[in-house]
C-alpha cells in the first residue's frame, strides 16, 4: 500500500510504497482528488441507523431520512457551510471511552478532509483526537480537525485560547466563539460543524480569513485586545463586524494558515493515491522510469503554480542518496502562495 508517512533513511520501510518525507521544504503531488468532505461521530439518530455504521450524506433531506429531523444539527451545518459531503458514524446510545477509540480506529480505513465532533467533546477526548491526528499524519493520512467549546469556556475567550495551546498542532483548529442564528444560539463547539464545511468545501487555492458565515450575531464580541489574544494563541474566531458576521483568520492552533495547510495536506494524499494506481510497480527504476515520475509530479506542481496554489516547483533526484533497486529518492522544493491579509499603507503628502 503507499504510504505518505515520514521515512528516516537509516531505517527505511520495507512494504512498497512511493515515500514522502513530509517536512516545511519538500513534499510531492501528481493528480488532485475529490476535497469537501467532513466526517462526524454522531450521537443521536433514529430507528433507521444502526450503531457503529458509516452513512455518506450531500444532502438534508438524506440526514433527516436517515437521523431523524431533531439530530442532524451537525450535520446541516457542515453541509451549510459548504462541504461537499458528510461521512457520519453513529456512536452506541450511551458511548464509552471505549467506543471512541473504535470510532477514531473506524474512521482510519475511510477518506475525509476535515473532522468534527457532533457536539462538545471532554479534553480527553479532544488529547486523545491530537494524538490520533498526529499518529495518522505519521503514516502518511492527512486531514483537519476542528474543536469548539462550551458556552462557559466561550464566555471568557482565554479559556478557548488556553485550549488552542493544549491542542498545538499544524492540522488542528480551535473555535472560541459561538453564535446566533434564527433565535438558536449555538456553542462553538456546536458551531464547529459549521467551520468544518467551511473549511474542507474552500478550494485550495482560497483562504477563509474574513470569509462570512452564517450568523446573525457572535456569542461574545472580543476587544481589539481579545482579538489579538487570540490570534497570538492560535484560536479561530467569528466578530461581527456591524453588518456580518466573519472570520477574521483562518489559523490553526500552530499558528499555520489553514490554506497553507489544506494545500499541503492535499499534495500528500494525492501522490500516495495517484503513486498506488498509476506508478508503483508499473514503471522501471531506471532512468526512464525516474525521468517519467519527475515528470509527473512536476507537471502536477505546475498545475498547483498555475492555480496560485504554490510558487517555484522544482522536482530532482536526490544526490544524497542512490535510487537503486526499488527506491527512488526524490527532492521536491516548492514556495506556497499566501492570500493577502495585512495591508500597510505610507502615504506622503
């Protein structure tokens, strides 16, 4: 099976497999894949669901069918927020510890961008979701996360700020603020879904800072100085501005935009999926075979320049080290784009 996982060349993998070595300055893509895809635990549904199955959903009216009208908040909003499509696993009535740690080992065989809780989620849970998402990344699966709070934690954002620090990490995001919408109020943990879409149903090559979202107001209006609070941490959050209600930057809890990340995290799964069908024991490891890959996966890099994505793709051999045998060693080197979101003006009169 190919793997995007980190590969260490003292200690190389055995099973095939086109390998990556995911760092800031290299990574590899050939083809893109389908994007727009949340996947949600959930835990309220009715008769005609079973627990501990998967559902795909596009569409309310499939949920409702499904769920049952009154269980689907997490589910609307994600689709509300633009994803293409919800993966759902419906937890046990009254889910254990347990059955969480079947849901994250369920969900590790099935393909989505972005992960959301159906509701608040304990901060065991929320560590135990770090460590999952850090473990798959290791073994070469990328995707998003996305946390929220409690209406008691969103009151006072330096609670949400201090979760952003305990969830540190390039493909986490923590909401801080809730909100309101046709007289319901909704936690952040409750409005993450909503996020969730946001994020995995933007393109790339796009960035959902001052994106507008769904809500008439915030739950709680930050100061300037609150604000920047909470970008230094790292935190997601939604202000209203006086006529809507925004993003005002999509980070992760690293600090890492979110568009720089969605387009890393694209380019490695879309080598391992192309990798497996295209080139992995179907080319020949010499010269040919090798010229025929790098051609590949810069001719994809371009398309990523071409797209605003990255910038200044280059694609080579490594001389470090041999590919001989079955290995191919690759340097990839690329810049990404950034969206403009900081404006500074000198004006001489």
């Amino acid at each position: 099976m190919a793997s995007g996982g980190g590969w260490d060349p003292t200690s190389l993998p055995i099973e095939p497999g086109l390998y990556l070595n995911f760092v800031e300055a290299a990574a590899a893509a050939i083809r893109g894949g389908t994007r727009g895809t949340v996947a949600i635990p959930l835990l309220k549904y009715g008769a005609k669901a079973t627990a501990k199955q998967f559902y795909t959903v596009s569409k309310e009216k499939e949920a409702q069918h499904l769920f049952g009208a009154t269980n689907i908040a997490s589910i609307r909003l994600a689709l509300m927020g633009g994803a293409k499509e919800v993966l759902v696993y419906t937890m046990p009535t009254t889910p254990a510890p347990a059955d969480y740690v079947d849901m994250r080992d369920a969900f590790d065989s099935r393909s989505f961008n972005v992960f959301v809780f159906d509701q608040e989620a304990i901060s065991t849970e929320q560590d135990l979701t770090k460590v999952w998402v850090e473990r798959n990344r290791t073994e070469g699966k990328h995707f998003a996360v996305v946390f929220g709070g409690t209406a008691e934690e969103d009151a006072d954002p330096a609670v949400g700020n201090a979760r952003s620090t305990r969830l540190k990490h390039d493909y986490i995001a923590n909401l801080i603020v809730g909100g309101k919408l046709s007289g319901t109020s909704y936690t952040s943990a409750e409005f993450a879904p909503y996020m969730a879409g946001l994020i995995a149903g933007t393109a790339i090559n796009r960035s959902i800072t001052y994106a507008q979202v769904a809500l008439d107001d915030v739950n709680k209006r930050l100061t300037p100085t609150q604000i920047r609070a909470a970008l230094t941490a790292g935190s997601l959050i939604l202000v209203n501005d006086g006529e809507k209600v925004k993003v005002v930057q999509g980070l992760m809890t690293s600090g890492e935009k979110i568009r720089v990340i969605r387009a890393r995290q694209a380019i490695a799964t879309d080598i391992t999926t192309t990798a497996a069908d295209a080139y992995i024991g179907k080319i020949d490891n010499n010269p040919d075979g090798q010229a025929a890959l790098i051609s590949a996966i810069k001719a994809y890099l371009e398309r990523l320049e071409a797209s605003n994505v990255i910038m200044g793709p280059v694609v080579a051999l490594d001389p470090e080290i041999p590919s001989a045998g079955d290995s191919v060693f690759l340097l990839i080197s690329f810049a990404h784009v950034d969206s403009i979101e900081r404006i500074f003006l000198t004006i001489n009169v």
